[in-house]
C-alpha cells in the first residue's frame, strides 16, 4: 500500500472505531488473518491484531456492544463509559499503521486517528441522546442495526480496496461533523420547547435558529 492508501484505511478505521470499537478490531483482525488486509514490511507488528487472544477479546467486546446498543438509554451509558475508549483505540489503530521511523507522521497519525474516532463517537452519542427521546421503542434497535450494517459495510470497503478507503474516510468526518451540528441544534429546540411548556420561558422568547 501506497502512503495515500495507508492514510486512507487508517482514517476509515479511526472513523469507524468511533461507532464500533470491537468490531473495527476484529474484522481487522479476521482480515489480517486470512491474508485479505497486505501490509508492507514495516507494518508486520500490526499482525498482532490477529493474534487468537486479541480476536477473542475483541469478540467478546463485539457482541457486548452489540447488545447494549439495542436498548434505549443502555446505549448511552455504554457511549459515556467509551467516551475515552474509542478515541484512544482510534489513535492507536492509526498510529500502528503508520511507519514506525517517522516520528512526525506517528504523532500526526496519533492526534488525527484519536480525533476522527472522537469526531465519529460524538456523532454517535449526540444520535443515541435523540433517539432515546422518542416514545417509539424500535428506533433505536432499527438505528443500532444501521450502525452495524454500515459500520461492516465500510469496513469491508476499506479493507478491500485501499485505494478509495480515504474516499470512505473523508465522507465519514464530513457526515459526522454534519451530524453533530444538525442534531445538537435539534436538542437545543428540544429542550427550549420543553422549558417553555414547564413555564420556564415566556412565550415571546424565541426558538434558537435552526
């Protein structure tokens, strides 16, 4: 793999630890083990993720995931707990892709695989804290299932084919950051109209701009 490419599978992983954690591990793993994932000779070391204990472990932490994503309000004590989790996970994964004697793209992989996880786990958070809102009880197992679809879906993609994963990463960071701010605004409006329905606000304040 090319620079471009390395960047790129190292961003779309990053990105995707942010949601999926275990899972980015694992499917890592699973392909480094059979071969699916080549690394050049100086990323040999990241074949640890396909070490027997690291995929049970990460296996374990997978269906945990998944199962705590499926209920309402388990999910965002899960998200709270992984607040630091998957944004140091994000780091290291991209840190472990980049080549060791470069000091200056290590600490750039660093700060830019824990800040796309943490870009990632915020849009994820912020998604959950609405969804949990709703009366209706499926849509958060219906949006949880989304996330696992989409989640291996990219994985599969970026692993594949190296060449379009910076493609894949670049529309994840811009899709998060479009979350985030589409739906803190929404909660914004949500919690104006609430306070204005407890009396908390006069009827002439107006709602913050969508």
């Amino acid at each position: 793999m090319g620079i471009l490419e390395i960047l790129g599978v190292a961003g779309s992983l990053s990105l995707l630890a942010g949601w999926r954690l275990y899972l980015t591990i694992l499917a890592t793993g699973i392909a480094m083990h059979f071969g699916w994932l080549p690394l050049p000779e100086h990323l040999k070391a990241l074949q640890v993720l396909a070490n027997p204990w690291v995929l049970g472990v990460a296996t374990v932490g997978t269906l945990a995931e998944f199962l705590a994503d499926k209920v309402a309000w388990v999910d965002s004590a899960w998200d709270t707990i992984h607040g630091f989790i998957r944004p140091l996970g994000g780091a290291l994964l991209a840190l472990a892709l980049v080549d060791s004697s470069d000091p200056t793209w290590q600490v750039v992989a660093f700060l830019l695989g824990g800040g796309g996880a943490l870009l990632s786990h915020g849009a994820k958070a912020t998604t959950r804290a609405v969804v949990n809102i709703s009366p209706e009880p499926f849509s958060n197992a219906a949006v949880s299932t989304g996330e696992d679809v989409a989640t291996t879906g990219l994985l599969a993609l970026a692993i594949a084919y190296p060449a379009i994963a910076i493609v894949i990463a670049v529309l994840l960071a811009g899709a998060a950051v479009v979350v985030i701010i589409a739906l803190r605004r929404l909660l914004r409006n949500i919690k104006t109209t609430l306070k204005r329905a407890l009396g908390d606000l006069p009827e002439t304040e107006s709602l913050p701009p969508a």
